[in-house]
C-alpha cells in the first residue's frame, strides 16, 4: 500500500521517508462481541528524536520508537474518526468506509509531508491555532489549542519539545516566537514537566546549526 507494510510490533503500517518513517497506526477497543477502531498518523524524524530524548526522560530502550508528530483524523476533517462492527456485515461496511479515507484523506496528508521542512511547517504555523468550540461551548485540549485538531496534537511537554526542535532543525524565521508560545502553553502544566522543555531550549541555544 503506497509503500507502507505492516509491522504488528508497532499495531501500524510504517514506510521509510527521508531521515525517519511514517506510520499509520490502528487503535482497537475489543468490547468482546463489539470492537470500535480508528486511525491515527504519526511521523518520526531521528534527528529530531536523538535531541528530545535527551531530556524526555523516556527509558532509552524506548527511544528508537517515539514519535516526532501525532495527528489525528479530525486534523484531516474526516467524515467519521471511529468506527464499530459486532458482524462481519458491519465489519465490510466500515471498512469500505475506512478504505474511502485512506485513500482520499490519509494517503495525500502522508504524502505532502514527507520531509523535515514540510513537517517542521506544518507542525509550527506562524500564527497560533484557535480553539473550535465544542458542542457544549466549552474549549477543548491545553491552554489555547484545541489538540485533536491540530498538526501534531501529542499531549505537552513533548509536543512543544519535538515542534521546537523540528523549527530549529528546520531553521525557521519565528523561532524565537515560537519558544514564547510554547512557555504560554506549558504554563498550566507542572513546573518538572516545563523545565524538560527549557532545558532542550537551553541546549539548542548551545549548539547553533552550523552552514
């Protein structure tokens, strides 16, 4: 499939793009005789995992597996984002649904983001996303972003210590600004959580790219 293979031990499919890998991963609730599933996109650059792991605090036996970016289908404006089958009739039916999406949702997405620029822009906008209300009127995810939707929706710290350090890498011209929207959002989480992302800031002012 467009060069994705299955790989159980990551409960996706994984192609190789430059310096990392894209996978679409399958998320299964088994509510035994009923399941629901859904999709979920991640991509990762080893560049940007070798400098975030130095501070995650992640076990560095999982470091050869974390991810640079996750996204959700409500990124892609998806019709549906889970499905649920109890017969095999209902099982074909979503799944000719599924098979829709990937196709004309999933597999574009994968493919216009296939490298560090591309996905160090799209993870970082120039101007910060707005929160889309929910049914209720309330706000949803962190701070002022609405997560499910965004680019890269993982939970903070990490998701501002892999979009920072895919604009440093990247080079991007608002970096400056960016490291002052991402200390707004962390502000509601703990103060060791904040400290993993400053001290990765600290270190990538220590080590300025070089031409």
């Amino acid at each position: 499939m467009n060069g994705f293979r299955l790989k159980k031990s990551q409960e996706g499919f994984i192609r190789r793009i430059e310096g990392g890998t894209q996978t679409l991963g399958v998320a299964l609730w088994d509510y035994s005789p009923k399941f629901e599933f859904s999709l979920t996109m991640t991509m990762r650059l080893d560049a940007v995992e070798e400098l975030t792991n130095l501070f995650s605090g992640s076990t560095p036996k999982y470091h050869r597996i974390t991810q640079t970016t996750l996204t959700q289908l409500e990124h892609l404006d998806a019709p549906r984002c889970r499905w649920k089958a109890e017969t095999k009739g209902e099982l074909e039916s979503e799944l000719a649904m599924v098979n829709g999406i990937v196709q004309h949702r999933v597999l574009p997405f994968f493919h216009q983001h296939r490298d560090l620029m591309t996905i160090a822009v799209a993870a970082n906008p120039e101007v910060a996303p707005l929160v889309p209300p929910t049914p209720n009127g309330m706000a949803t995810g962190m701070g002022l972003l609405a997560d499910r939707v965004l680019f890269s929706s993982g939970i903070h710290p990490y998701r501002a210590m892999s979009n920072i350090t895919l604009a440093h890498l990247a080079r991007l011209h608002h970096f400056d600004a960016l490291i002052q929207r991402y200390r707004k959002e962390l502000m509601p989480i703990q103060e060791n959580q904040r400290e993993k992302f400053e001290q990765l800031v600290r270190f990538l002012g220590e080590h300025e790219l070089k031409n």
